[in-house]
C-alpha cells in the first residue's frame, strides 16, 4: 500500500549534462529538501552538488510513489515547472 506524501520537483541553476530538473517523492519534505542540500539521497542531487549547481524547490503535489512514477514516466519536467515560466493550473 502506497502511503500519501509529497511528489516535488526541484529546479536546477544550470543544466547537468541532460537534466534541468529532478523529480522525487518524501513523507517529509523539510527533511528531504535538507538531505539534498547535504549532498544526500540521490545520486543526481549529489552530483550537482559536487558540481556546484544549485536548485530551488519549483512545484510540490500530493501525491504517493506511484504519482512520482507517473511523471516521471511522462517526461518534460520543465513542462510542470513554473521557474522555466509555465503557469500551473490550479488543482491538488
């Protein structure tokens, strides 16, 4: 049983190699958000730490790991994401 959380999706400064963005899901985001900043978590993230890119975070959804699958499946994070100017619409 998938458990509700927070599907959220993190903006890059700058480009690493193909990815501008990262997509990922938590039961605690305050805590997450903090294990990427430390260089932690995710291999990406730690990767453009090491890079010295920086990310904000750009959209949060409600969501469990099967939502995080989805969009991830979908593709064109930059799509969903309003730092790259898209306007979400407003739903959950």
């Amino acid at each position: 049983m998938n458990s509700t959380g927070t599907v959220y999706l993190l903006h890059f400064d700058r480009p690493l190699k193909h990815a501008a963005h990262y997509t990922g899901w938590t039961a605690d985001l305050e805590h997450r958000l903090a294990e990427h900043a430390a260089g932690r978590g995710a291999r990406l993230l730690a990767v453009a730490k090491t890079a010295g890119i920086g990310w904000v975070l750009a959209r949060t959804w409600t969501g469990d790991r099967g939502r995080e699958r989805a969009l991830k499946r979908q593709g064109g994070a930059s799509r969903r994401c309003p730092v790259c100017g898209i306007q979400p619409r407003r739903s959950s």
